[in-house]
C-alpha cells in the first residue's frame, strides 16, 4: 500500500497520475486541509505538520510514502523521513531530474509557491543535475484553480503575467530556458493554459507525473489491475468539499472521505 | 487593555481603526498565522482555533476582546464567549448595524469570505436589524490583496466581477441594495477600488470601522494620548512576514512581534 500526502487537494493530481501507471496499487491519501496552505507558512510549521500527516499514513499501513506537496517536499523532506521508517519519495527530486533529461540548454524555469521558491529546493535539486534553474512564485495560482477559474480570462492573464516575468527574470540571469516545471501539484489543471502561452519550443514538466514515473519503476506491473478505486481518502477537515473540490483533482468520483483529526 | 484577534492580518485594518478612534488604549495583537486562512475550513475547526486564541489574549492581560476576523466572528462568537469571562465583541453584527443605520432601501450586499456567506451570519445579522442581505463570496480577493496588488488591473477585474454577480444575484432576489458591507477585514485595502466599481449612490460599509466605533463608545476617551504604538503583536507563524505584510494593513510601523506557539 502506498501512502500520499499533501496539505490539500493538490496531491490529487499526482495520485491521479499514480492511478494512471499503476492501476494495480493499493493507496491511502492524507489531505490536511485543516492546516492548509502551508506554502506561505515556515518550515518548523511545515515540518511538524508534514512528520504529524506521514505517521498517521504509516499508521494506516503504508508501506511507501509520496510527498505529493511541492512545499513539504521542499521544506520538510528530511523530517518527514526522521519521522517514520518507511521509503519516503518527495515531488522535487523527480520534477527536478525530467527537467534535465529533456533540456537541451539546461536550463529551465519552475513555477511554484512563495515557500517552495524561497526554499530554493528546485534551484538545488536542478544544480546538482547541471541545470540551472530560474524559480518564479506563483501565490494566485492555487486560489484561481480553487475557484475552478482553470479556463478564465483572469486566470489566463495571470499566468501571463507570471509567465513574463519569468521570462524576463530568466534573461536577465543569462538563461535560455526550453523548459518550464510545474512545481505545485495544482498547477496541472493550469497545464492547457500554460501550454498556450509558452514558445512552442518549451517543454512542459509536470512533477506529478515525473513521481508517479519513479514510484512506478519501484514496484512491479500488476497483472490484471482492479477496475474500482483502489484508495482509502483522509482529511483534516470538512469532507464533503474534500469530495467535490477533489474530484476536479483526481479526474473520477471519490466514494467516500474519512474525517481525521492530526491535532492542531 | 483591548485584545484583538484575527487569523492572521486582516484583523490589522480592525487596530487602525481602534487606534484612530481610541489613541490612548493599550492593545494587545494575535494573528493565528500558522493556521491561517480560517476562511475555508469548517465551523468546528474554526471555533477550536479561536477559543484558543481568545483565551491566550486574556492570559496576556486583555480585559476586552475584538473578534477582528469576520469567518470567527460569523462561526464561533459563541464558542469564544464560552471560553472566556470577558465580553467579547465581534465584527458582523456592529457591520450589520451600520448597514442598517445608512441604507434607505433596507437592502444591501455583503461581500465576505466563502466561510462568512455559508454561515449566513450578515444575512441574520441584518434580518434582525429589518435589513434584507445578498450574500458574495469572493475568495479571490484575499489572495490578490495579499500579493499586493491593491491597484492592479487583474484585481479591477475580479473585483467588477464579483460585484457584477452579487447586483446581479441581488436583482433575482427582488432585491435593491444602497449598501455593500466589506465583510472581510482584507477589503478595506480594497475600498477606493470598490468605490470606483459601485453605482455613486450606494455605500459601502467598513466593519472595521464600525466594530472600532462601537469598541470606542465603550470606553472613556484618554485626555492626553501617548504618541507612540501602545500595542503588543503575537503571531503564530513566521514575525518576519507578519511585519512586513502587517504594516501595510495597519498603515504604520509594527516595531516587534512575538512568536507564540498555541499549538497544531
């Protein structure tokens, strides 16, 4: 059984992504979305909130854990694996390691929160690939996809913006990016947008899909996989929006949702 | 000495209101940053988190306290009540006197966070007060007065949008609102927008200013105020952020502010 955390909803996309190369698997997904967002929160909060999330995981017995969130993984990767005994996988590594096996220039920019950038994680992830990478801060993001504005002319203009001033930033630090990462799990269902208002030279790196590819190469192909939803579904707070908001991320019905209460 | 509480810096525009109306008044701040925003998360959470706080500004000396945050205020009055022994005033009900004092049609609309409008707290609030409320949530203007952009064309367009949907929503009710409540202690940065998007003959209603009215009228005024800031500041989360962020809501300087731990 593989364990998925994220603060939220996010996280979803990547489980999505999980489902999708791993039909067979058997998964637990914790969202905290009582303590959510933590990507304008500090790293001890983080790092307590995160171990706090991955030892209930464990508890449910997970045998494997995904930190499906780009801050977490930034901030608290290493606290998360103190905390427990199991494998623990982050987002950032993986995200990190497509974009330079697509590179061309090595270079690239990665899109992502205010406390996933500020903690440079990518930037260091990508350096020791021999990528040099250009982070940009995204904060309106998560809450224009969360009013499931994905497809909006304010969204569009946003990310327009963003996108410029990543660009411009990029050319001022002497890059050529040809590649842009996705380095916040909700930043997927932006994907079609981006793709829109990048050159059409630019590659786009989802990292829900680059930890799901690297989880995937951990375990065996099962068979003949199940047609239901292999997941049992944990939040820290109210499960019906869990329900709705979720199932935008996750792309199918979530059945149920089990409230759960991490302290705090 | 006045305690005033809000998830995190909102409840900031709620002091510079005191502090413009009772200059003389020691106050003491805490911003529940670490689990902010309150906004989105359920009634029992919120109430949990509040009695919290509440009960630590009493320990801190506070002889009064100011609910500075609508989503607290419109879901878990009553729980801070229970919690502590000193009267406690909150913000909907003072907005929503104040909407009933200024409109003649009885008619107005309430803009607030998505947690405030499924409460129906202003709708009550006015119900009792002979005033008929249209409710708006609208959870993107939080995030973009957070980015700073107060004055910024992407925020002049959520925030047309948002106002065209809540006339519009109004109308379908029958409905002829003369007055619009800043439900949400984020908005008043927003106010000269507002001011410029609205029909000239409607109003609008600052529930920071009118909770300070009403805080002010309690208390006798200081003959001699003292010139400097008589207020202590405790956040939850990173003080450097809260600092930076904070003085622009409270329009001065913040000196200090502690970090407290009140636990999740």
């Amino acid at each position: 059984m593989i364990g998925v955390f994220d603060s939220g909803f996010g996280g979803l996309t990547v489980l999505r992504a999980l489902l999708a190369q791993m039909p067979g698997a058997s998964f637990v997904y914790a969202g905290d979305t009582a303590r959510l967002p933590y990507g304008s929160k500090s790293r001890a909060t983080i790092a307590r909130y995160a171990a706090d999330s991955a030892r209930f995981l464990v508890d449910q017995g997970a045998e494997f854990l995904v930190i499906a969130c780009n801050t977490a993984s930034a901030l608290a990767l290493d606290e998360i694996r103190d905390a427990v005994s199991v494998p623990v996988l982050g987002v950032v590594e993986p995200g990190a390691a497509e974009a330079a096996a697509h590179s061309e220039t090595h270079e690239c920019i990665v899109l992502a929160t205010s406390a996933t950038v500020e903690s440079h994680a990518y930037a260091n992830a990508c350096s020791q690939l021999g990528v040099r990478a250009f982070e940009k801060a995204c904060p309106l993001l998560v809450p224009l996809v969360e009013e499931s504005w994905t497809d909006h002319p304010v969204t569009r203009q946003v990310a327009k913006i963003y996108l410029e001033e990543a660009m411009a930033g990029a050319e001022r630090d002497g890059l050529h990016p040809d590649a842009i990462v996705l380095g916040c799990t909700h930043y997927p269902l932006l994907r079609s947008l981006f793709a829109e208002l990048i050159p059409p030279a630019m590659r786009i790196v989802d990292s829900a899909e680059s930890v799901a590819s690297r989880v995937a190469a951990n375990f065996p192909a099962t068979a003949t996989p199940p047609a239901a939803l292999q997941c049992t579904f944990f939040a820290t707070d109210s499960v019906d929006k869990f329900r709705v908001l979720g199932e935008r991320f996750l792309g199918r019905p979530i059945p149920s949702v089990q409230l759960v209460d991490l302290g705090g």
